[in-house]
C-alpha cells in the first residue's frame, strides 16, 4: 500500500510518496494548482503503482484551495481523504526540531494517513455544498452591512452628533430616505418644515410628520458637528447609505434562494423554534451527513461548543470556556437560533433561567443552551423525525 501526502498551497502544491513502512518512494513532487499539474501527479503517482489501486491520498482542508485538486482526483478514481490539519499538527509536533518546510509537510500528512489517526472532511452531496457555501456567503454579506452601519455611525457622529438619539431605527426606512435626501444640519435648516414634514410623513406612512419636522430643526440649529469639507463627509454618508441598501437587497435574494433550496430537502430543522429557513440551511450545510456525528457529544464538538477544563496538579477551573475548536460558521448559527429559543422555547427558557439563578452570566448560560440545541438538532436529524419537546 502506498500513502501520499500533499501539502496544499495557493499555486503550487507539494506531494510525498510513502509505503506501508512509512519509506519515502524517490524525491518529493512540487507540482502547479492547474490542470496539468493534476495530470503530472497521477503520472507520478503511477510511477510507483501503475493502475493506483493500491494507493490513497491525503490532504489538508486548507482553506479552498484544496477543492479543485480534490475533485480532479476524485474524477481520477483516486481515492483522496481530507483530515483536519489539527490532527497532522500533532504529528508536526514529533518533528519539532526538524526545519519546517513544504516537503517536511506533505511527509507528515502521508504519515497520518498511514497511521489511519484523522477524521475525513467530507464535501457532501450537491445539495449541501449548495447550501453551505451559500450560508458562508450570506454571514458575510450580513458582517458586510454591520461594518458599513458603524462607518455611518462614526461619520454622523462628526457630522450630525444629535441625530442618533432623534430615531429608535437609525437605518429603518425613515431616517435612511431623510439621510439620503438631507444629509447635513445645514440642508435640514435649509428646507421649509412643511416640506419637511411631508417628507417624513410620506416615508413613514403617516406616522411621523410635523412634530419629528421641528424636532429634526431644532436638534439641527444646535448641532455640535464639524463644519469643515463637508460636501467630502455628505458623499461619504451617501455612498455608504447606498452600499447598505444595495447589499440588503442582495441580502433578500439569498434568503429567497436559500429557502428555496431547503424546501427541496428532506429536513426537519425549522420544526425546532429558534430555527428558521436561513439557520437551518446554515446548519445543515456545516453539519452535511449526520451519520458522521454517531453522538450529539461528537456534533458539540465538531461545532466548538463544547467547554474546556483547565487544570493544572491539583487545581481544576470552574470559570470554563467554548473550545471554539470546531465549525465556526456552525458555532456562530447555533448560538443565533440558542438566542431566539431561550425566549420563545418554554423549555429552552427554563434552562436558561435555571443556569442564570445558579449564578452563571449571561453568555455562560445561553452557551449551555447552545449546547442543549446541539443535542437536539443532532436527535432530529438521526431520527428524522419533526422536534417534538419532551414533557
């Protein structure tokens, strides 16, 4: 049997060859992230094992690069695994004193391999690589927004200081239209207050008019904001309020797509409250087969949820911290659905409550509830069957 490891890169990857006595098999291979470095692999792979029935590859989930060599391979009929670099990060540890390099690397993960020591990453069906890589998209186009939200914050806190506490929605559809059309004091104090309110009225169906028209006024004669390049600060804000806009709507096409996916799977995630369409696709797409979590204990684990145990001779800790080892993306979309059922799952709520009377805070306690989820999106999706709340 023949073991090869690949050291992933963004251009070029790195391939050792190594048999069942871990014996390297001739010089390592440097090959191009391209087509043709993919047909040179197999080439030299089948230097050593003509018809590679008696070889297997491993590599790393190293970010995305390793997706398209994985899949050339697998169209190859050559059978490729991908381990978690932690668990070749132990191997890499009995090599400490050797110099690190590329070669020394691809060495290592064909050891891993060898010893059979790893856990695979899988990619998962169509369906779920759909969904995961639309979920990561869509976490980011919503980190997107929020950092583009505190760029306004900080212009009008130079520009318009008093106009933050004037709005209970500083980017509802109100003060966005009123940003977007009188950016500055100075085009507030410029426009009659009739107008104004008009203005208001009309983009908040009726609900606000004259009154927020004379406080706007008011707030802007005794504005404490800069009065120098504002025309600079005026496009800035504009362009900004257009970006979040832009990027909303592109926000509520995902959202239509990713639910129209989910509803072409057979899942029962959106039956569990604090998971809706948008977090049940996230879920599943991170958490892909569930047969590869045999326990919930596994799936908390794979999700980074669970706490750790500091300890040291006799002491042990017993302020304990999330691992925050596993799925990132996972982690953050359980925590989400946690914070909406430990308000609207009486049972999930109990829990919480129980958690903060024993004196636990608050991110401590809804952390036990993330984990409590955990366990049960894991029963749903081995049993297949809609949640039911035991009595």
């Amino acid at each position: 049997m023949y073991f090869v490891g690949i050291d992933i890169a963004k251009r070029h990857h790195e391939a050792c060859i190594i048999d069942s006595a871990g014996q390297s098999q001739g010089k390592t291979l440097r090959f191009p992230n391209t087509q043709a470095g993919g047909q040179k692999l197999i080439q030299w792979m089948q230097h050593v094992d003509p018809d590679l029935s008696s070889t297997e590859v491993a590599l790393e989930a190293t970010g995305h690069y390793w997706l398209a060599l994985h899949s050339f391979l697998r169209k190859h009929g050559v059978k490729v695994q991908v381990i978690n670099p932690i668990q070749s990060d132990a191997f890499r540890n009995m090599y400490i004193r050797q110099t690190k390099n590329d070669t020394k690397d691809a060495f290592i993960i064909a050891e891993v391999l060898r010893f059979g020591r790893y856990t695979t990453t899988e990619l998962g069906s169509d369906e779920i690589v759909a969904l995961r890589q639309l979920s990561r998209f869509r976490f980011s186009l919503v980190d997107s927004i929020s950092d583009l939200k505190r760029q306004v914050i900080s212009v009008l806190d130079m520009l318009f200081p008093e106009y933050e506490r004037l709005f209970s929605d500083l980017f509802g559809k109100t003060s966005s239209e009123l940003l977007m059309e009188y950016t500055t004091p100075e085009e507030i104090l410029a426009v009659d207050t009739e107008e104004l309110a008009a203005f208001m009225a009309k983009h908040s169906r009726n609900r606000l008019g004259l009154d927020k028209a004379e406080e706007l006024k008011s707030a802007a004669a005794s504005s404490f904001g800069i009065d120098t390049a504002l025309d600079a600060y005026r496009l800035q804000l504009r362009l900004l309020l257009q970006q979040i806009r832009f990027t909303e709507e592109q926000l509520e096409s995902l959202d239509a797509e990713i639910e129209k996916r989910l509803k072409s799977m057979d899942t029962n995630l959106v039956t569990i409250p604090g998971i809706g369409p948008v977090l049940a696709a996230a879920i599943l797409g991170e958490i892909g087969d569930i047969s590869r979590f045999p326990t919930g204990v596994k799936l908390v684990a794979f999700a980074g949820i669970d706490p750790t145990v500091r300890s040291s001779g006799e002491f042990t800790g017993t302020h304990n911290r999330m691992s925050k080892r596993g799925s990132p993306y996972l982690r953050r979309a359980i925590w989400l659905a946690a914070n909406v059922a430990k308000m609207h799952n009486p049972i999930l709520r109990d829990f919480y409550e129980q958690k903060r009377a024993q004196g636990k805070h608050h991110l401590a306690a809804t952390g036990a509830v993330a984990r409590k989820m955990t366990y049960i999106i894991h029963a749903v999706l081995r049993d297949k069957k809609p949640y039911e709340p035991m009595a």
